[in-house]
C-alpha cells in the first residue's frame, strides 16, 4: 500500500477516478488552518456601532465611573471616555487602527487592545506602542449632569 493513498481509495470502481489521498486531506486541513489564522487577525465584534454623529447627545459613562489617569470603555457605543486629568474628559473611538479589535481595557495611562498588544495614549489617543500606526479616531464630549455626553 502507498503512503499517498488512504486505505480502500485506490479507485472508486464505477467511475475509475481515483480516490482521496493522504497528500489531498493533509493539503486541505493545512488550507483550512491557514484561512482560521487569517482569521483571528482580523477585526472582532465590530458590528452594530453606531457612527458617533448618530450619538449626538448620548450618555456614553457616568463620570463617576472614569478614574483620573484611566477610562472607562462602553462596549454599547464602542467608545472609549477617558480621563488624562481631573475634570478634563475626552472620547475616542474603541476600535483599534491596525486590526480592528475592540481595546477591552484602560491601565497605567494605556488604552489597551487584547489582539496585538498596541496601547493608546488616554491623554490623546495616540499610539504608545505598536503594530498599530494610527491614533484612535477622538470624537468631542461634556460633561451634562453626572454624564459623560457626545456633543
């Protein structure tokens, strides 16, 4: 028996065409793990955000719930409220620029994404470390009540 030819497929005997090789299943499993590779880089969750101009006057955080030096993500709106300096707020879009995953938390200073490690900057968005490139999209906000609100 070759090692080419699973066993009892050397042809199907009413069409005389050959049979499933070892080669054939091992070329389509290694396709098929390459496309689920392919696949965890690309972008995660990001459907149904709204764009923030529909936003226009939504409560996005209570301003009690963003710390000084950190943020708050909303996973609702896909933004993220942060706060560099007591009082001063700002917003940004939660999706990161290099593979669209949604960053999923705000530490040390750091808007942070689970998929490739890049960080943004509370203060501004921008990126503290890579891969990602671009800063994050900043969208205008104020304080209404006890609210962080899209102006």
């Amino acid at each position: 028996m070759s090692d080419d030819v699973t066993p009892g497929a050397d042809a199907a005997p009413e069409t005389g065409k050959p049979g499933t090789t070892r080669r054939t299943v091992l070329c389509g499993a290694g396709a098929a793990g390459a496309v689920a590779a392919l696949a965890a880089c690309g972008p995660k969750d990001n459907t149904g955000a709204k764009p923030a101009s529909d936003l226009r006057g939504t409560e996005i955080v209570k301003a009690a719930d963003v710390p000084v030096g950190g943020g708050k993500i909303d996973k609702a709106t896909k933004l993220v409220v942060t706060q560099p300096t007591a009082g001063q707020y700002r917003a940004f879009d939660a999706t990161c620029t290099h593979q669209g995953c949604l960053t999923d938390r705000v530490t040390g200073g750091l808007i942070q994404c689970p998929c490739h490690g890049s960080e943004f900057r509370v203060a501004d968005g921008t990126v503290a470390r890579g891969p990602a490139k671009k800063k994050l999209t900043e969208y205008p906000v104020q304080l209404k009540g006890d609210g962080i609100v899209v102006a």
